[in-house]
C-alpha cells in the first residue's frame, strides 16, 4: 500500500532515514530492525576522509537544531570497505549522498561508488558547513549544472541531487539540476543561520553560522516543494523539519514521492517507525489506496 518508485528503485514505504542524522544505520540497529525504513541516506561522504569542524557542532534553538559538523565521514573507499557490508545485509534502499569541494573530488567518488552495490547517488551540493566546496555550488544555477552535468555523464547509478534552500532561486535551481540529468530531486538541506554567546560576545560555532534544521523549518521546506512541483517532472524527496506522519503527509500532497527523516531522529531514535505507521493509518481511515492518489493534491487547486 505504501510502496513508492522513485528512478526505477522500489521503496517499501516512503520514510527514509536523511544523511547526517542517522549515520550508516549501526546506532539505531539497537532500537528497531532498520530495514523497516524504506531507505537510509548515508552519513554525507567525501572523496577522502575528513575529520568534521572543531568546536561546538550541535546547538538547540527554541524549535530547531543548528549544527556545523563538517562532513565528518570515513571517506569513499572508507565507507566501501567498513560500513557498506553492513547496509548491504539490510533490505532497504542505500542512498549514498555524496559531497565534495571540487568538481573532480565528486567525479572520483562516483567512479568509486559505480562499482558498489548502492542504489542511487544523492549529489550533495548543498552542504552549509565546510567553508569551500559544497553549499558554493548549490547557490548559483550555472555552478550548479555544472557538476550535476559532469557527474551525470559518468553515474551508473540514479542520481538524486539533493538543493539548498539558500539557492538563488529554489525553482531555477531545481530546474537546471535536471535539465543539467538529475534523475530526481531532494530539498531541502539545512538554512544557513547564526548563533551568538551573548556572555563570551562571540559566535556559538567556529564557521560563525551553521545548518538550521528541525520544525522551524517545516513550513518553508514544504512551499518549496510545492513549488519545485510545480516547474520539473521528476520525483521529489521532501525533507526539512518532518517530526510526525502529520507532516510527511503534508509534504506527499505539496507533490514528493518519498520523504526523509532528519532532526526528528534526534528527539526520537524510533520516530521513522512512527511515521511508517501513521502513514498506513491515515491511508486506511481516509481510504486512500495508493499515495499516488494523494501526491501532489495541492498543485491541482
């Protein structure tokens, strides 16, 4: 009743488990059988490995998470090696979401994972917290279809690019991603914000501003989904914010096929099985069939 297709890949359901919040899935192992998720998004990769920023990474504001981890991962070949064979031994689509600070450090990663059993590619360029490379090629379209061009004409894989609502223009932006191959789209990643220690009259974080992330950001998230609907004709992957089934009902009906899971795993390590269940409850008592028959509801008014 809730399977979803996106690029030709089957999701059991449509609740996948959003990079940066849920690692390679070893964490949550503890509390439920991970392959519930109708996918998992892995921890953002680099070509090389990277240590992640130093000084504070996590902070709380009143109804969101900030954070500036850096991109903190094991590397490609790191994650080939030691956390694959793990995600491998669940049934559950592997997303693996890719960044990288220059054109040719994404390319290598994608020749890399080519030869892997991941089944799609989330092209991270959107990250906010590494001062060079990431969110610089997602806020302008021509920088932006540029890489998606580039790392399309190599990709064995479907490939997902995942936007930043710090674009220039979120619909402009999503439509050079695909008319530059995107297979699919995901937004949105985290909002560049700022946090300051009144008391030490400096910034909370190193990098001065961090990812804004969690319910605050669930409205605007949801208008841009809305929105990307509205200009492209291929699968959505809505995120930002998502805390019940409530929600990523909301985000199905502004037009994405499948949504991620993010701040929310934080409050809650078993919120994912939640929302899965919520969603076939609210399909059952309204009557709903397919998800199909309530995607992207709201663009038809």
């Amino acid at each position: 009743m809730t399977k979803v297709n996106i690029c030709g890949i089957e999701f059991k359901n449509p609740v996948i488990a959003a990079s940066g919040t849920f690692g390679f899935g070893r964490e949550f192992e503890e509390y439920y059988a991970i392959e519930k998720l109708g996918g998992i998004s892995t921890k953002g990769l680099t070509l090389n490995k990277r240590d992640g920023n130093k000084g504070i990474r996590i902070y709380e504001t009143a109804s969101g998470l900030m954070n500036s981890i850096g991109l903190q991962n094991p590397g490609v070949s790191g994650f080939i090696k030691d956390e694959l064979p793990f995600m491998e031994s669940k049934d559950t689509v592997i997303l693996a979401n890719l960044g990288g600070s220059t054109l040719d450090d994404y390319l290598q990663g994608i020749e890399l994972l080519n030869e892997t059993s991941v089944h799609m590619i989330e092209l991270n360029i959107s990250c906010p917290n590494v001062k060079e490379g990431g969110m610089a090629f997602g806020i302008k379209c021509d920088t932006a279809s540029q890489v998606v061009k580039e790392a399309k004409k190599i990709s064995k894989k479907p490939m997902i690019v995942k936007l930043s609502p710090n674009a220039e223009n979120i619909k402009d932006m999503a439509y050079a991603c695909v008319e530059a191959g995107a297979d699919g789209l995901s937004l949105i990643n985290t909002f560049n914000a700022l946090a300051i220690d009144i008391y030490k009259r400096k910034p909370i974080f190193n990098n001065i501003t961090a990812g804004l992330s969690g319910p605050c950001i669930k409205p605007i998230a949801l208008r841009m989904v809305y929105e990307v609907n509205q200009v492209v004709n291929v699968p959505i992957i809505g995120l930002g914010g998502i805390m019940t089934a409530e929600d990523a009902i909301e985000f199905i009906m502004a037009g994405a096929t499948a949504i991620q899971v993010g701040s929310a795993n934080f409050v809650n390590p078993t919120i994912s099985i939640d929302i899965i269940e919520g969603i076939e409850k609210f399909m059952e008592k309204e009557g709903v069939k397919s998800l199909e028959e309530i995607r992207g509801i709201i663009g038809r008014f």
